[in-house]
C-alpha cells in the first residue's frame, strides 16, 4: 500500500503450500517479488511530490550504515542482497529507505537501492560534515522546519513540548505524539538543531 492516503498497488496471490520453508526456491521468489515492489515504486501523492508530511521511524546511525554500504558497492546494491548483508528485516531497511529518499541520499530503483551523489558525500564524510549536511536536509520536513521556526521566534528559544503536541493532533490525530518523538530523537538531535530536556518537558535551541 502506498501513504497518505492509502491505496493498493500492488496485490500477490501466495498460493505456497504451508509448511513454508524461507529457503525454499519458489519461497524466495515470492519474496524477491515483495522487494521488487517496494524498490521499484515511488510513492507520490496526488500532485505528483514524494509525501513529505509523515516522518520515517528511522535510525540515523542504521542509515549511515546502509549509505556507507552502499557506496562500498559501487553505488548500488540489490535491496534484498543489501538487507541480508546488513542483517535487516524488511520491516527494519523499509523506514531507513524511505528515510534515506526523503533525505535525498538514495533512490529505489528496479528492487535496488541507487545512493546519490549526496548519498556519497554523507557516506565519505566526517562526522561533523555529516552533521552540517544533515542539518540542512532536515530542515527541508516541513514538521521539523515548523519546530525549528517555532523555536527561533521564541524569546527563551525553548518551547514546551505540549504545545507541538496540541498543534499537530489535527494532522496526525493519534499518530501525533509518535510523530513529535521521532522528530525530537531522529535527525534534528543527531543534527544539533534542537533538544529535548525531559525535566521541564521542553525543546530547546542548541547553542
């Protein structure tokens, strides 16, 4: 299925005979069909822009070391072959995938995953160049742009966390809080653009 809003693209009749066996041939070709339609569709919404609105649950460190896996390859790797070298699960690699599209480091293409040419500059980088270049990536979320303005137009340049929680129940309903957490922890902290103190409950502009 693809997000916001859900529709089908892609249905697989299973018709494998239980008790399945994951090494079995005709079990893995059922499962290279899987991959293949997750790599090789772009999801877009209705103006034809990748959906930028929802936040990946992604850890940066996991996608640093897809980045840098990929760019050991060559650039490119097989997105079944690449899990499987990395010990991922699909559930794991699917969120850094589309954490690392958003990002603009990689692109899915025929059940491989492609790194870009900024994909390689992350990969090759210190890490405080990586946390520059990351810092103006993220900025580009509108969920993480708005904290961050937020924050800058407040005098104290901190802001408690209840008030991004309220604002954004609208949009995201019971989805909210997730979404503030993964906003708090993901790339913003790892880019120093803003913390979270859990004793006042508030966000903060990093000095």
């Amino acid at each position: 299925m693809s997000k916001d809003p859900g529709r089908i693209l892609t249905e697989f009749k299973v018709t494998l005979r239980h008790p399945r066996n994951r090494k079995d041939t005709a079990f893995q070709a059922e499962v290279d069909k899987v991959y293949a339609a997750v790599a090789g569709k772009k999801l877009v919404n209705v103006n034809g822009e990748l959906p930028h609105k929802k936040l990946p649950h992604a850890r940066l460190n996991a996608l640093a070391g897809l980045l840098e896996k990929l760019a050991h390859e060559d650039g490119r790797a097989d997105l079944k072959k690449l899990g499987s070298a990395l010990q991922f699960e699909l559930d794991d690699l699917l969120p850094l995938v589309e954490a690392g599209e958003l990002l603009g480091f990689l692109n899915p293409e025929d059940g491989a995953l492609v790194l870009t040419q900024l994909g390689r500059t992350y990969a090759e980088a210190s890490n405080l160049a990586r946390k520059e270049l990351l810092a103006g990536r993220v900025l580009r979320m509108p969920l993480i742009n708005w904290i961050y303005d937020t924050l800058q137009s407040d005098d104290t340049r901190s802001t408690a966390r209840r008030y991004f929680l309220d604002q954004r129940e609208g949009d995201f309903g019971d989805r909210a809080e997730k979404q503030l957490d993964i906003a708090i922890s993901g790339g913003p902290t790892h880019a120093e653009l803003f913390a979270y103190n859990d004793k006042t409950g508030e966000l903060y502009l990093e000095e």
